[in-house]
C-alpha cells in the first residue's frame, strides 16, 4: 500500500476520485464525518469536510496565532514569565476568593 502524497493528520480522510462526486450528494454528506481528498489520476485536487470541521479548524489556527503573537510580544511575554515566576512561588489565591473582593468594592 502506498502513502498518501499529503499530510494525513485525520483518520476518517477518504480518497474520492472525481468521477465518485456525484455519489456525495446532500444526504450522504450530511451522514458523514469523513473528510474527501478529491483526486484525479491520483492526484489530489481539492479537500471536502464537514463546516463543523471547517470551523474547528479555523478555530485551532486563530489559537495558534493568538499563542505566536503572544510569546513573540517582550511585553506579554514578559507578563506571561512573570506570572508562571508567581505561580511557582505560590503566590496565588483562588479565583472565588478575587471574585468575592471585586464584589465588595
């Protein structure tokens, strides 16, 4: 058997070539979690998944930017390094016990 030519990172990647399309229509997708590699003479052209899968996705790569943009800020790395400097040295207190101070002020 030979390895896929693109980066498998999902177990329920199915190999569709173009002349199957017409088998996924709106039901069969709707019943299904498989992701498509839509290929022609073995050669993947286009990539089919779920919106929730889309969604999903575009969600991990925003946290992923978000945690870049933070550790490449001196600032928010800064605050970050001091924060796990406080948390190792036990300087810490529970967030009920912040909460119920904001409340009373």
């Amino acid at each position: 058997m030979a390895l896929p030519t693109y980066p498998v990172i999902d177990p329920s990647i199915k190999q569709v070539g173009v002349s199957k399309l017409r088998e996924l229509n709106a039901t069969a997708l709707k019943e299904t979690d498989d992701t498509f590699v839509i290929q022609d003479n073995n050669t993947p052209l286009a990539v089919l998944l779920t919106y929730e899968k889309f969604l999903n996705m575009q969600q991990e790569l925003m946290s992923v930017i978000n945690t870049l943009e933070l550790l490449t800020d001196s600032k928010e790395l800064a605050g970050l390094v001091a924060g796990i400097e406080q948390l190792n040295a036990g300087r810490v207190r529970p967030l009920a016990e912040i909460e119920a101070e904001l409340e009373q002020k």
